[in-house]
C-alpha cells in the first residue's frame, strides 16, 4: 500500500453498509516505469518544467503506452486484492458490489469529433453516464485536496547553528487526535502530515463540483490503517 495519503479504510454509508476503501497504485513499478521513459525521451521532471511530448506511433510511444496499461493493471489487481483480504479474511463479509478507478493516467478518447489523448493527474474519469462535464472533458476530482503542504501541517527541522531544531507545523497531535475521537473514527498509523486538519471538507468539495458528479453514497471513515511516521517510503506520492 505504501506511505503518504496511500490508506485502507473501512467506511459506513448511510445505510449503515460496510464499505472497504483502499487508495494506492502501481506504486514503485509506475514510478520507475514513467522515470524511465521520461529519462528516455530527454525530458525531466517536476511541476514547473515543460511536458515532454513524444509521438504515440513510434517505437518509444509504443513501448511507454505498454508500460503505462502494464502498471495500470498492476495497481488495479493490488487493490482488489487489498480490498478483498480485508472484506472476506478480517470483516468475514459477502462482496455485493466492487468500484475501481484510476487517475494519474493517460486515456484515448474522443472529444468534440477528434480523437485525444486524455492526461488526468489528479482526476478521474466522469463520462455522461456518470454526469460529467464537457468542459471538463468528462473529468472529475480524485481526491478532497489539500488546504496546507505536508510540510505546514508536520512542521519541519531548521538548522540553528550546529543543531537541528523540530519546528512545529499547523497541526498538533493531540488536535488531530480529538478530531478523530469525536467522529468515532480509529485510526492505526498515520502521521500530522496526512491530518483531517490538512484537506478540504468534503460537503464543500462536492458543492463544488456539482456539475460533473451526481453523489449516489456519502461515506464515513470507521477505520483508518496508514503508514506510521516511521515507514520511509520513495514511493509515497
């Protein structure tokens, strides 16, 4: 499953029905699969860096769009089997229903009468069936999204002279932790940085976005299972 925002959780919905959500992906195979091939085709990395575009008919094209539906099939049979191990060998429980989808990934689609290819980072798939938004080409939101860095919410080290000193971020445990204890939620792992105090409410992320989604179920964290603070992991983002 890995670090970072990556979690198991068991969730009620409003009509008390169990859910089992787990959120992680290709983990280091995509990571070092889209590393390589970015290497590759002379690009390089970061936000703030021009994308790197490469002809999907040519060799390189061809074997990264391979790699990129490899990892994809990799993280989906990752999640299903997390998901599944939790549902039938801890809860015990009968699957009535299975959910699965992707984001940070590359989809061929056809838009407006012309054939694309779709990049959504961040986001998720949403087509009219699903109410999604033309403008938006047929997109919605992944995730909440953050309201503060890791950084802000964890605090940081600062070098004072020859020391290391821990400045504080935004977020105390014991804040994080009353949180929790009054929506009745157990959380196993997990670190200041991934605190409900660090990310947009959910009411005001889906009023938000009104217009691509259509809500068919609200659900409640029971249980939270994260990595500690002390797990390092490469592949956390």
């Amino acid at each position: 499953v890995g670090g970072g925002n990556h979690y198991v959780d068991i969730f009620a919905d409003e009509e008390d029905r169990v859910w089992v959500g787990v959120h992680f992906g290709s983990r280091g195979l995509g990571h070092k699969t889209a590393t390589h091939f970015l290497k590759a085709a002379g690009g390089k990395d970061g936000m703030d860096v021009s994308p790197t575009v490469i002809d999907e008919k040519s060799a390189i094209g061809q074997d990264y769009l391979a790699g990129m539906h490899l990892a994809g099939r990799y993280a989906y049979a990752g999640r299903e089997a997390v998901a599944r191990h939790v549902a039938r060998e801890i809860l015990h429980a009968k699957i009535l229903e299975e959910v699965h989808n992707h984001h940070n990934f590359a989809w061929r689609e056809k838009h407006n009468g012309e054939e694309y290819w779709v990049v959504r980072k961040g986001a998720t798939p949403a087509f009219p069936g699903q109410k999604g938004s033309r403008q938006a080409l047929f997109s919605t939101i992944h995730g909440a999204g953050r309201i503060m860095s890791r950084t802000a919410a964890k605090g940081k080290f600062i070098k004072v002279g020859n020391k290391r000193i821990r400045q504080d971020g935004l977020v105390r445990h014991d804040e994080m932790m009353k949180w929790l204890r009054d929506r009745h939620i157990v959380l196993r792992g997990g670190d200041l940085d991934e605190a409900p105090q660090a990310y947009r409410r959910l009411p005001d992320v889906l009023a938000a976005h009104a217009g691509t989604i259509r809500v068919l179920h609200t659900l409640h964290p029971i249980g939270v299972a994260m990595a500690g603070r002390d797990i390092v992991d490469p592949y956390k983002d």
